[in-house]
C-alpha cells in the first residue's frame, strides 16, 4: 500500500498514541453488540480498535486515497460484513443515502476541528441519535463544551439539552501526525435524547431563545432579550435567575424553564 500524506485542507491529524485509543475505547464502553459510527477513520489506527471491540463498525471517509488504503487494510472485515467502509462527506451522511438499517449506534471518532460544531449539530438533533458520542476534540472546544471554567457558552447549553458531556483527557499535540499546533481533549457525551423537547417547534424554540440570549456576550440577559417585548425580568425572577444575570451565569435548567415561558 502506498505512502498517505495528511491533507491539510480535511484538517488531517492522525492519531498514533496508543494511550489515547486505549482511553478512548474504554470511554466508549463497547461490547460485541455495538453498532460504532466512525468519522474520518484516517489510516485506521481507531478503527482496529474499533473492530476489536464492537460487533459492527460503519466508517465514512471523505479523502479517496484513503478510502482505497482502508479497503485495502481492511479488507477481510468488509468481507466478512464486521466493517462498512463508505467514501462520503460526514455533512451529507445519512443512513437511508445506503440503505443502512437504522439502528442503535454510538458515534466515536477522531474528527477534524474545523467541523466539529457542525457534527455536534448534526447528529445531536438527529431524530436517529447516537446513543453514545466519544470525539477527540481540540482541548478549548472540549472545555467550553463541559464549561471547565463554570461560565456555560452557547455550545455547552447546546450540547446538554442533549447529553450530558464528560472531558475524559487531554491528548497533547505530539501524539499526533502532523503534530496539531494545539493541544486536544477526549470527551463523551452519554444519556443523548429529546427528552427536554415534546415537539419540532419547542426545540426550535428553545435554540433560537439561546441564540438570542448569547447575542451580545457582555449584555445582561435582560438586555438580549428586550427584542421579546414583554416583561423578561418578572419571567427571570419565575424561573430563579437574576435580573443583573448574563447568559453565561445561566443553566440548562434556567434555559428550559425561560423557553416555557417566553
């Protein structure tokens, strides 16, 4: 098989630390039952992990090059039906384009930080969730989204009105070819469901209410949501939240008792 040189412009980073397949296999907590949704498998070094640990692994490679090495590598697991290799762009995914049986599936991959938010929207609001999310992720996304700081952004509150996000390690930049010029951060997110929203408009609702909230960072809430023309500081107060509170001073909790009531 030939030589693969990572592609810059697929923000290509390819993990060789076994430390970090090893922390992130036992994130995943897999059995041969498991159904693992891979995003951009690389050279496959996650993905023999994968395999080892899971009854089915379903991968989605963008780059062609490395689609023909995977088929290549792997070509006695796509025979034997253990591994679906398929050459597309994760955005565009979806499991009816390859009339694959949707099915209960944990999403555990390696992905490219210039597409992270887009992933995290993607299959979080998916009405077929994974039921688990393991990612690799640049270490300062995998902080704001667990809010290691205690100030909660527009993407922490987005990912726990699904799951509940956990940051498992930091995977520095030499465990990596290229070697990134920052550091990453494993982190899962377990209990993924709807449960907060009873329909499409809530949910609808609630996103374009946090939006709204986390307008003007340096505002006060109150002040991001005048547009709303009603008495948002009496509606604060029924839902426990300072009138002087920012966005970021808010819970998930105080985001879905707002969007009840605004």
């Amino acid at each position: 098989m030939k030589h693969i040189r990572p592609k810059k412009s697929l923000g290509q980073n390819f993990l060789k630390s076994h430390t970090a397949l090893t922390q992130i296999i036992a994130a995943g907590k897999l059995n041969k039952k498991d159904v693992v949704l891979e995003i951009g498998p690389g050279k496959g070094a996650l993905t023999e992990k994968l395999l080892e640990h899971a009854g089915t692994v379903i991968a989605i490679e963008k780059d062609t090059n490395l689609f023909v090495y995977l088929s290549e590598k792997f070509s006695d697991e796509i025979q034997e039906g253990t591994f679906i290799l398929l050459n597309d762009d994760i955005l565009d995914f979806s499991f009816s384009n390859y009339k694959i049986r949707e099915t209960k599936y944990k999403l555990i991959a390696n992905i490219p930080y210039n597409i992270t938010g887009a992933i995290l929207r993607k299959f979080l609001s998916l009405e077929t969730q994974p039921e688990k999310m393991v990612l690799l992720v640049q270490k300062e996304v995998a902080e704001r989204i667990v809010a290691r700081d205690r100030k909660e952004s527009i993407l922490s509150i987005s990912v726990k009105a699904y799951g509940t996000p956990k940051y498992i390690a930091k995977v520095p930049a030499r465990y990596f070819s290229p070697a990134p010029k920052v550091d990453s951060a494993i982190i899962s997110i377990e209990n993924i469901s709807k449960a907060h929203f009873a329909s499409i408009k809530e949910e609808s609702h609630f996103f374009e209410l946090l939006r709204a909230g986390f307008a003007h960072k340096r505002k006060l809430l109150t002040s991001n949501l005048s547009h709303l023309g009603i008495n948002t500081k009496t509606v604060l107060i029924e839902c426990s939240i300072s009138t002087q509170a920012r966005a970021e001073n808010l819970t998930l909790k105080h985001w879905i008792c707002l969007s009840k009531k605004l």
